[in-house]
C-alpha cells in the first residue's frame, strides 16, 4: 500500500495534530510542528495534503520591482498555477513577516485550483479576504506589503524549512484549529493509523474525565481501563 | 481577618486586572501582570483564586520518554490531582511554546476537580477542544507537540517564574479578558477593598466620558469632581 | 489641491492597506506598514486621518509616580485633549508593550472627541472595554500596567517612530483589518488616487479568478485583460 | 554646592558601574545601566560626562539621501560640533544596529572637540578605527552600513531613551569595562560620594577575600568587620 | 568504578566541548551545550567538574531590598559558601541579563575556596575584575545591577535549566574557549573515555589535513586511514 | 572588462565594508551588510572572492545521523572538497547557532585548498582551533554541537540567505574587522573603484579631522575642500 491515498487522507481529516506529534514523537521526531502560525479563517476546513513547496531568499532591490510578474517563470507565480489539487503549498519566508508571502488574490486562486490549503512561516496580506474564504490559510502575522520588499522568490518543490521545520515536496501536511505538521511522506500511513486508534481511546479517556473519573489509571491507562475502553469502543461503535 | 477568604475573592471577580496593576503600583510593585498570554477562550468565566504551581525544566532525552506517565508521582500529573478546588494551576514552562505544559485531558479534569484556571507561560495542546471548556486558560501560543519533547515536570507547589514574574504557591492569581495579575496573598484584601473602590471611581468617570465629559477635572478628580462622584454613587447605589 | 482633504479621506476608506503599500513601494518607500500590531475591535470602522503623535521614553522611577496625572500638562494627558478631530493618535512606545500606552478612558475620551483612531507599537489597558467601542484601535498586546510602570511621556506632536515606522506630525495613517500604514503627507491623494484605481482592477481580478481564471494574463494583466477590464468596468459602472 | 563639578568627576572616574547601580537601587532607581551595549576600545580611559543627546527616528528614502550631510543643520552633523568639551555624546538609536549610528570620521571629531565618550544603542561603523583611539565609544555591534539606511536624525538634545533607559540632556552617564550607568543630574554629587565609601569598603572586602576569609560576617559587615575596616582604612590611608 | 573520578576529571580537561557533544548525541542527546554564553577570562584554565545549583525566580520589591544579604540563609550567598570544592557553580538565571547573577568578591570567594567554575545564562557584574581572576566564569553579558534588581535567589543545588539545558546538581559540567557542556553524572565515564579516542583521532585527521590531505577517506576514515591512523599513533606515542 | 578580477580583488582587498555600503546604497541597495556575526580571528586577512554556497535546512532525526558523513556527496563534505580557490564558502543555516555551521577541520581543509574565507550566520564549533588559523571565518557564536543535530545539507552553490541578506553564486564576498559585506557580481568593479577613490578621500578627511578641522565643510567638501584634497593627493601620491 502506499504511504499516502485517500484512506490515510480521509483518518488524517479526523486526527488532532496534537496526537500526531505524539504519535511522531514514539518514533523519534521532535520538531515536526511548526511554532509561531495560526490559521486565519477559524471556520476553514481541516488540512491534509502533500506539501508542494515555495522557496523565498531575501530580496534585492534590483531584482525585485514591480515588472517581476509579467514573467510567468517567477516563481510564485508559477507555483501557484502548478501546485496539484489535493496539495498543501507550503512557503519558506525565513519567519520574515515584515512583507507578504503571497495575497488575496493567489490564495483564492490555489483555493479554485483545488489546492488543499497554504502555509507560511512569514505573513499573507489581503487576510480580511482570506479569512472569507473556506480554505485553510496558516501564517505568522498580516503583512500588508507586497513579497518584493523582502522576498526574492526563487525556486518551486524544493526541500525547504518553515518555521524551523524540515519540509520535502510531497510530505504530508496536516492543519487543524491548533496548527500544522509535518509527516515525513514514507510515515504517512503508519502514523495515521497509530494516531487514529490513539484518538479513539483519547475520546474514551475524555468521556471519563467528564465523568468525573481521574486520570490515574486511564491516562495512561491500567489493565483495568484498557477492559473497560474495550466495551466502551463495542458500545459506541468504533 | 484572613487575607483572602470568599469576600475577597467575590470582589476580585469584579475588578479588571488593569485596575489591580494600580494599586499594586502605588505599594511599589512593578512587575505584577503576565506579559505575552492570552485567554483561549472569551467565554470562561473570569478566575480568581490561590497559585498552586508547577515548575518544568527542559526536557532531557532519556528521562522524558513516553513511559513516564505511568509514574502516580510524574509532577505533571500529580500536581493535576492534587492542585485543590479554588486554586489556579500556575506552570513555569520558561516562557517556552514549542512543546506544550499540558492537553485538553488535563485540562479538563482540572476543571471537574473545581481549579479556577489554569496559566502557563508556555503553550497548552488541544487547545480547540480548551476553548470550547467554560474554563479561564491563559497561555502564550496554541503547541501540540507533547510536554516531553521539551519540558521536564520536576516539582509541585514551589516558588516560580511564570511570564517574568514571580509566583509563589497561595498568592492571589486573577484573570480576566485582558491578561493575569499575581498578588501577594498578604496584601490580597487591601489591594480587592482598594482596587474595588477604584472601580466604582472609574465607572463613574467612564459615565462622564461618555457623556462627553474632558478628563480633565475628573480623572484624577479636583475637589468639585469628588463631590459630584458622592451624588452619583448616592444615586447608583454603589 | 491640498495632498489630503474630505475627498481623499473616502477615497482612503476604501482602500486596503496591502494596495496602498503597494502605492508607495512603487515610490521607492519599502518600510511603511507596522508591523506586530493588530486591531482591538474589529467591528470598528475603517480608521484614516492625519497623525497626532505622543512620544514616550522609558520611565523614571521619581519622575513616573501617580500623581503625575494632576498636571494638566502631562503631555498624554494634554495628547488626548488636544488631538484634533478626524486624526489618529499615534504613540511611539518604543514596542515595548510590559506596561500600557493608554486605557480605556483615554481610549473613550479620544473617540468622543471624534479622533480617527488610536495606534500604539505597545499596549493598552482596559482592552476588553475598547474591544466594545466603534472605535479603532490598534496595539501590539493588551497590557494591564499604568504606563507609569514603563513609560514616560515626553513630548506630542513631534516626529516619531511607531514600530519601525517613521511618522511625522500630519502624515496620513490608514487602518484596515490587517493593519496600519503610514503615507507622507504630501502624497497622499496621489497615493490615494493610484490605490483606488489598483483597488478597482483587483476587483476584477478577484471576479475572474473566483470564476476559475488562470492569473497568468490577468495579473498582471496582458493587452486582452485590459480589454475584458475595461468593458467589466463599464458593466458593473465604477 | 553642584550636583556635578571636577570633584565629583574626579570620583566617578573611580567608581565601577556596578557599585553604581547599587547605590541607585537603594534609592529606588532600577533602571540605569544600558544593557546590550559594549566598549569597542578596551583600553579607552573611562568615561564620565553630561549627556548630550541625538535622537534618531526610522528613516525615509525620501528623505534619506546621501545628500543630506550637505546641510549643516543635519543633527547628527550638528551634533558632533555642537556637542559641549567634557560631555558624553548619546544616541537614540531605537536598539536597531542594522545601520550604523555614526562612523570614524565623527566619533575622531568628538574626541577631538574634548568629549568625554559616545553612545549608542545601536551600532558604529569603522569600528577597527574606532577601535585604536584612545576614546571610550559603547554600541551593540558593528555595523558598517551608512545611518541613512535605517536612521533619521530628528532632534539633538532632547530627552531619549537608550537601550530603554531614560537620558535627560545633563544626566551624568559613567562607562567603564563593564557598561554604562546613567545618573540623573541631582544626584550626582550623592551617589559618587556614596559609591566612593562604598568602593573602598569592597576594596577592603577583596582584600581579605583574597586572604581567605569567608563572606559571612564581612560582605554585608558585623560590627567586628566594621572595626577591621577602620583600622585597614587607616593603615592603608584611605 | 564511579561514573566520575580523578581520572575522569583528568581525561575531560583534554577534550574539546565540541567532541563530547558528539558523543553524547551518538548516545541521543541533543541539547547538552548551553549557548548564548561566552567565558570571561580567555585564559583561565578548563573547567570541569560536578554541578552545584543556584536557582533565582524573578525579583519582587517587598522581599529583595539590600538588607537581604544579612541573612546567611540567603541561598546566594549560602551557596558560594557551601559548593564544595572542585564542583562548578551553575546559576538558572532564565536568560535575563538585565541584573547582575554575582559578582566579583562572591566569585573570588568561590575562586578561593576551590570550586571549577561558575556559569550563568545571565551576566555577571564586576567583570572586570573577574576577567583577570584565573577562573572560568562563563555569562551571557556583563551586567552591572544587583541580582535584587531582577533576581530572587530561591533554592540551592535543586534541578535547573541553564540556557535551555537541563543540569541535575551532580552532571558533570565541563568547559573550554568555545562553551560550556553538561554531562548527565552516569555517563560522564563513558562519554569521557570515547570522546578522548576521538580527540586522538582528530589530531591525526588535523595533521593530515595541514598536510593536504582531502577529508574524503579520512573524515569518517575508509580502512587504509584506519591503518594509517594506527601507525601515526604508535608513532606520536598516543 | 569582467567585472571581478585581480585587479578588483586587489581594490577591494584595501577597502572597509564601510565604505562599500555606502557605494551600494548609492545605487539604491539597502540590504548588503550581514547583521549579526563577528570575526572569529582578528588578526586573519582580509577576505575577497566569489561566493560559493551551502544551503541547511532544518534537520530531521531519521536523516541526520552520524553516518551521513561516510557518504562523500553529503553537501557539506563535497562543498568544502568543491569549493574553488579564491572563493568564499557562504553558508545559510538560517539564523541559528544552536548547532554548528562546520568545524576546525572543514574549516582548515578549505584554508589549505585555498578558499579565501568562511561565513556563516549560525555558529562554528572548534573556535578555539579556527581563531588560530590564518583564516578569515565569520560567525553569529561559537557553537559546539555537531550540524547533525540542527542543521540538513541540501544544495551546494544555489542562491541563499545569508543573515538576511541574499547571496548569490559567484557574488563578491568582502570581509573586514567589522564585518562582510556582498556585491552583486556586476556590480564588483564599478563599486571597488568608486569605493577605492572614496577611500583615499576619507583618508583626507581623517588628516584633517586628527589635526583639529571641522566636518562642516570637508566631509562632505565643498569647493575649497576639494581643492586642498587634489593638492593633498598629489602630495602623499595616491
């Protein structure tokens, strides 16, 4: 089976990227979140996808004028009409939020294209648009400025950091109401599955908190309430 | 008297951590209020009530591994059981978000066990799931990936930093939509009854401004502005 | 004609900030957005107007004590008085927001004095009372502290920086739902008028591309673009 | 008699920063000693001096040109001629080194003119020239790029902040191998006179560190080490 | 035989800091290097030895006035009385340099009394001075206030973060030019004994390169450079 | 003529990275000087030659274990074996020196194949052996940890962001004592020669200022100023 198809797609839609950092984690991975970004549109639906990526140097003054989008080469530009449906277009802005990653415009684009959602480790700008938008938009900060005041964009789907987090083209990207990380591609089933059964049992252990139950002995859980989970996932059918 | 009993507590319910921040500047405290959290969720009630604390120090690779939490006696989760009803439960996370103090199941059961709120200076997880809890939670940056990662819970209920500023277990936290202030518990009562005071002040100035009012004359108020606050509280019943 | 009168101001109402700095940066002006402050209420109206600044410096432990509020001449004090209506008061708080640049009664006498708007590159007190005014206002992160705690005010109307940015007494500050941006005076109805045009063009833009438009082409746009724009223009009359 | 003559001078060339402080705090100043900035020229004479102040604001492209130094009413420029025999040359710098405060050419024309030492908290450029005058000049970090690129002289001697502490035009700013303190004016005479005692008592207290002797007892002194004091003082004939 | 002894303190004075933290993330460990921090003294010996604590919260007016260090509990001046000798005083000052961790009679006192070292990630005052004592005192930046300014001394030899790392009272500390590491205690052998075959091997692999050799082949080494190596040891007499 | 050879080289090599920021802000670039790093040896050369470049990205733990170096297309490896003589080995490691950038023998290796110099805007790790080389080698702090622990080799030789400033292969690299500045390779010649005349003249202005001239009137000159420069000139010969 592959790594990454619309089964595993479909579980990652209902998994917390709290449980998948957990679930990355068991197997080594501690810097798969990526700190410092939220999502502007709280109503967005969730995101997964493979990342396809953006790569931003800083600007220079010669090269980064206004005429710079008439080519259909530049890459932002570019990037945007070539990320595949399905996928996340991920940026690399160095944590520079003092000029745009990209605006309204190219956002509802990606969102028409069918892209998944967008994430930046600098800022959008036009973000009251976004916000409007039901597509999943993460970034650092607003950022009215066009790119060209601080970024040069210069490659497409190369591997890429954002926000101190090791990101390659095709790596599966996962967005909820917290943040975004990040699934090395070869893991993505892997993980999806751990963390699925993971959640189950977390809204078991929820149910019982509720309840009025402590944490000691369910949280982890004790042989006792791993019968108990048991009957509990009979009953309510999962 | 005591210097916090339920007197004191129903009249910090009442008053802004704004106004808190006054008085205790005048008795030559500067560095009361938590800079840099937020409240997750808008709605929660305001908090009010004694530190119980927790103290992490970063994590270290063979000591925080997922095993740990079986352990009754992990600070984290003893401290969870143990922070009495009415407490905050205050965390020194050193101002560190890339790993979360604590989830949505933590939090949860703190809130069944009665705690008013819960502080950190780092970042809770599952913070969806906290926001829709009618509990005050305050922290800096919404982080899913497991306490473990970077923060290793060492002690309960010991004198701490949170956000820069000094804790110590049983002094007066209290919370409202714009931040949280730390009283010392010996000064509680005279920082509410002062504070309280102050507050009816202001909303009568408020009153003026509205009205349209210069601040002049009124905030701080000559002799003739006094008088005309002594017919108002008169007349509002305050 | 003057750089700003009534008919700039509407045109600047209209306007977004990511298109007006855009404007500028086609001027050779790169550093014109504040950047880290976002906007209280965002329910309030657009806010522009002409700057009216407060300078702070770092606060003096014998200079900066409760009573200083008794002068009249205290220049926040004589800031909130004097700042003339339709302006925006702009305070240089050196972006440290550890203590407030103002509260809400300031913030409240400012709006019924009918200033445009409050900007600050620290923080204000009383945040969930200006939240709930129509009012901008526009900060870096609620802070409960009497300004006495870290600033002191020195001086109004004179020169200043605010986040990075230069503003100079009577310069044209904009506020929209993403953020601030600052325009010389001198340039600001041509500013003005270039952005209201850019802002036109995008609208259409914006139309194509929800209608599944490929940016390349039209953004920016080729001779045949220009065409379909101008009949486009024609139709829905603008 | 002056809070500030050739005898308190005199002293002041004495004292370390540190002691400094010290009798500041007790009298309730916490906020004196610029952090983040360093000497460059580790074998500089210490400083001691009025404060004579430049103000910078970010810059303008339009009005940051490189011919602006023609005008000799340019502060900086203004400045470094204006700046009085004796006084110590401090720049507002808004703690931003990404250009440069002043440069060799000026910083050799005040040492020249007889000032007694340059300040910035920002950078300097020509550092390695700077570097071999026998001057006291403190910044944050080299920086080689001309002050037009980020800085906007705006005012000289006015009240500024640097590196967040307050100068007052007059202020007696004191560097030594360790940093710079900053006393207001009034208390000049005290404090040297205060911190002149207090130096001679730890010069004691080192020596018999030194000797082995414990802290306990002596640093703070019991009444025996006061009486051991005496008569060290005497023997030693300070 | 103990995880450290004489023989271990003699083998860890010879090894660079950069080498052992190799070895320890051969073992996983990835945060052993305490960075932002620099030694005073460039000539002061190496510094190895096992951790004493000082841990300070922030400051808080009413408790941390000068009288203080009447107290001989004051866990300050306790603890430099108390390390034994050999053992490095290591000070959680979380990262704040604003005020002075110690200074320079309580470091000459610990000098005398034979500790290691002492390491902050705050700053210490009096620099100078320590600077010529032949004692490795690491900090972050020289910083002439009083510890009362900004630091409450709190616990003495209790588990600390220092820079971000953790250190048990015990670790073995160790450091050179470059910085300081801390070891956990059950390793300190082991990681002392690899780490010393390293350093042999660096130097042959340094003799080679100054020779011309490419690091291909030698840097990890392929067989024939394992050889090779054995003979440069037989004949170096290592 | 190419625009860097020899002859460039041999101008740049007597010109401060001061002087070459002015020249390029002339022409209108504003972000060429990398902030934030230092010299590791103060007595090395200067350093001029092309860039040739290495490009991290954040780490993964799967990825970046201690055997990647056994495989000689590891970028960081065939970077220093590739390196041309007489260029300058940039590298990009994103602003972080919490792990190492290369160490003493990479850093050797490329000072024997004859690189003119080293930059990075993270950290080395065995500074103490670097500080010793001939070898101009600038860094933000000495960092022990091996790169494996943050820092992923990706590309060698393809455009960068060094300190937020980019860099492109085969710009000309130019290092002082206080710091490295970049040129765009067309650019080279035209800036050295501007920079060299700008050099004499600032020496000029440097005689008259040590004997006692005002700026106002020499720096910048007016009329009669550049007369007595010309006469200076032919007089000392430059």
């Amino acid at each position: 089976m592959p790594p990454y198809d619309e089964g595993v797609r479909a579980k990652l839609m209902s998994i917390s990227t709290a449980t998948l950092t957990t679930a990355l984690f068991k197997r080594g991975f501690r810097n798969t979140f990526i700190c410092g970004i939220s999502i502007i549109n709280a109503n967005a639906p969730r995101m997964v996808g493979p990342a396809y990526t953006l790569r931003y140097i800083p600007a220079r003054e010669d090269l980064d004028h206004i005429r710079v989008f008439e080519d259909r080469e530049h890459p932002q530009r570019k990037g945007v009409e070539e990320c595949p449906p399905g996928h996340v277009f991920v940026i690399d802005s160095r944590k520079d939020h003092s000029a745009a990653s990209a605006g309204g415009i190219l956002v509802t684009r990606l969102f028409k294209r069918g892209a998944a959602g967008i994430v930046t480790d600098g800022g959008f700008r036009d973000t009251p648009d976004i916000g409007k938008l039901p597509f999943p938009a993460y970034h650092a900060a607003p950022s009215a400025p066009t790119n060209l005041i601080r970024h040069h964009a210069i490659d497409v789907n190369v591997p890429i950091g954002c926000g101190d987090v090791p990101v390659f083209p095709g790596d599966i990207v996962v967005g909820d109401g917290e943040g975004v990380v990040v699934i090395p591609l070869y893991l993505a089933r892997e993980i999806a599955e751990e963390a699925f059964e993971q959640t189950v049992f977390e809204d078991f252990v929820y149910d019982k908190v509720v309840e009025g139950s402590s944490i000691f002995g369910i949280y982890p859980p004790d042989p006792e309430a791993l019968q108990e989970f048991d009957a509990w996932r009979r009953k309510v059918g999962r």
